[in-house]
C-alpha cells in the first residue's frame, strides 16, 4: 500500500517525522493528485519556473487555498 511505503520510508529517512508520528500523528492521509495540477497551481500562484519548488510545509491558510483548489480540480 502506498501510505504504508510512505511512511515507512520517511520513518527511516527523517528521525523527526518517525517522532511526530509516534507522539502527535496519529494517522496520515495519502491522495494521488495529477502532476499537471501541481504545474497549474504554480502558473496561479506566479510561481513557475525552475527555481520554485511545491512546498513541503504550508501555513494553514496556505494549505486551505492548495486543498480548495485540489477539491475543485478533482470535481470536474
């Protein structure tokens, strides 16, 4: 399962996300989004180009915009 290998892995890669998901994370949730998202949502956010990279960590106001923007995507 794709979750399972994800966190696994990052277990292994990060020794602070193998804390955080001992302590406060309880449960993750993994969806597969389409790569041509990501590169529109960059053209939305002025951030094309290749010095721009998705962030790994969003505010939540942030995030709210990226997961409304998902949602509204994956609906048509």
């Amino acid at each position: 399962m794709l979750k399972t290998y994800l966190d696994d892995t990052l277990k292994l890669l990060n020794d602070d996300y193998a804390v955080e998901r001992s302590a406060v994370l309880k449960d993750i949730i993994v969806e597969v989004v389409p790569t041509e998202l990501f590169y529109k949502w960059h053209k939305i956010e002025g951030k094309m180009g290749g010095q721009n990279k998705f962030p790994r960590v969003m505010k939540k106001e942030k995030f709210q915009k990226w997961e409304a923007f998902i949602t509204t995507q994956m609906s048509q």
